[in-house]
C-alpha cells in the first residue's frame, strides 16, 4: 500500500420519508467532484436507510479500507447550519427504518458504552472553518438524534475508537445547494484530518521521549 496516501471514506444516506432526494448523498456526491488534497484517496457510499443495512456495511468499510478517518453525513430537517456532531449514542433507537424494522434491543450495540465521542475537537473545526470565510454556517451539536444518523455514527465510532465524524447538513436550498454543502464538506474535512496529523505528531513525540 502507497503510505503516502491516506485513505477517507464518506457516506451519506439514501432518501427516506419526506427526503425523496437526499441532500446529504448530493453533497458527498459533489465533495468526489471537488475531491480532497493529491494525498488523500476519498471512496464515496450512499447508505440505505436501514439499520440491518449499516449493521453490515459500516464493519466492512472499515475492513476493507482501514482509513484514517470516516466521515457519515446525514440530512436533517431542522437543521439550517452544516453541523459537526460530537458524539453517538447507544441507546434510544424506536423509529422505523425504511423496511419497517427497528432493533429490538432498541441499541447499537448490547453491552458497549452509551455514549462514544468522536476523538476529533469538533469545537475546533467548527471556528476554523467559520473562520475561513466559506459562506456555509457552521455548528456543533451533542445529539445526532436517535435515528439512523446516530445509529451509523455510534457504530462508526464503536468500531474506529472514536477515529469517525458525523455531520448533518440541511435539506437543499434550505438554504445552501449541493455545490454549497460539497464545499464545505471539503473545508470541514481537511480540518479533520489536520487535526488527526497534528494528534499523530503529539503522539510520536512522546513515543521519541520515553
């Protein structure tokens, strides 16, 4: 494997309800048109909305890619900002899925942590990103919301030890379009992984001292 490349995956999720079309697949769909730096190998999915699905898929995202860092974007529809979520949580998951289904556990996963926060300062993406100038507000929330956004960002987080990010953008033209929310997705995205470089950094230094 080509060391000097790092590998991202980012999904966003297929429509559900009212989204017949969902803006969280249009903006990973326009981050692949963008792309990441030279460096980075980006690899898009589109998520069905079903909890059996990601129960599979996000284990084997991971297998497959080892990446450094997965992205989970998801719509919401209250959402107005592009919104870096914090953590995942366990428990709480009653809503439907698109099959009708829902855990009977009602978790993630039986017996893990309730909660698991993302390794990454999302505080510090979000005032760099504002800082920028990108014309896209940014915000930072605690709960994803107890549906298959927080049920794919807990499962993500569970299996990476905390090496994942979720971020929910608004429905399209409320009020960004897709160009919008793909270039700010790109913007958020490389703020991650500088701070996961500078955390590598921190992290081999000491490793050199003891």
């Amino acid at each position: 494997m080509d060391n000097s490349k790092r590998t991202v995956v980012v999904t966003g999720f297929g429509p559900f309800g009212e989204h017949t079309v969902n803006a969280s697949w249009v903006a990973v769909q326009e981050l692949k048109k963008l792309g990441l730096e030279s460096e980075v190998d980006l690899h898009v999915y589109e998520v069905p909305v079903e909890y059996q699905t990601v129960q599979s898929l996000v284990p084997s995202l991971w297998k497959q890619y080892h990446p450094q860092l997965v992205v989970h974007v998801g719509v919401s529809g209250m959402a107005t900002t592009v919104t870096l979520e914090k953590c995942g949580r366990n428990h709480g998951y009653k809503g439907l899925d698109n099959s009708s289904f829902c855990p009977d556990s009602q978790c993630c996963i039986v017996g893990g942590p309730d909660c698991i926060d993302s390794v990454i300062d999302m505080e510090i993406v979000c005032k760099r990103v504002t800082a920028s100038g990108l014309g896209v507000a940014v915000s930072v929330s605690k709960d994803a919301g107890r549906y298959l956004c927080d049920f794919t960002y807990y499962t993500s987080l569970y299996l990476s030890h905390g090496r994942s990010a979720f971020i929910h953008v608004p429905p399209l033209g409320k009020p960004y379009s897709g160009e919008d929310l793909g270039r700010a997705l790109k913007a958020i995205i490389q703020e991650m992984l500088d701070l996961l470089d500078q955390a590598e950094e921190k992290i081999h230094c000491q490793q050199h001292f003891h």
